[in-house]
C-alpha cells in the first residue's frame, strides 16, 4: 500500500469516526438510550469525496420516530466538516432485536 492509499484509509477512518460520534448524539424520543447503542445503525461507510452513506433500522416499522430519526442522522453528519453528500437507508431486512443493543444499553435499560 503506498503512502497516499494510507494516508487515504487514515482520513476515511477518521471522518468515521466523526459520523459515529455525531450519530452516537441521537436518542429515540421513547429510549434514553442513543441510536448506536440502541443497534439501530447496521452499517457507515465513508466513500470517495467524503460521501456517506449509512444504513440503519428502526424499532419496528410502525416507530413514531420514523418520520424524524433518519433525517436527524443525515442533518448531524452534513454538520460535520468536510462531508460531501449524505444519503441515509432505511432498512427493516434483518429485523430490529434487543439483541442488537450494546451491553451498556441493556444495563442502562434494565436488560441486566
């Protein structure tokens, strides 16, 4: 791998890592639990020109929140600088499970 192919995968990297963290400020209205530990993103990835493209789930299909939960995620990775494009993927394929969340969400939820 030459210098600049590491140099790339370093700053793709590091942009990831700043969508994490700017996912990880979004909490389901009804769970004091943030999206990420939730389980609800299953998949970041950060393309050329600092596109991203994101796939997550919801609780259920009926969420309340999923007119506003999707579009939180695109409106705080758009903050962050050097973005380029954002597109969010709603997906219900596999299905959402408790299983999914974090142990610090299941003991900050009472699962432990």
């Amino acid at each position: 791998m030459s210098s600049e192919e590491t140099k790339l995968n370093h700053d793709d990297e590091a942009l990831k890592e700043k969508v994490l963290d700017a996912i990880k400020t979004i909490y389901d209205p009804e769970i004091p639990v943030n999206i990420y530990e939730l389980g609800l993103i299953y998949d970041i990835n950060v393309f050329p020109v600092n596109n991203v493209h994101v796939v997550m789930t919801l609780t259920s299909p009926s969420c309340p929140s999923a007119g506003t939960i999707p579009g939180e995620v695109e409106q705080k990775i758009r903050e962050i600088e050097g973005i380029n494009d954002v597109s969010v993927e709603l997906t219900f394929d596999p299905p959402y499970h408790q299983d999914m969340m974090s142990e610090a969400a299941k003991l900050e939820l009472g699962f432990l």
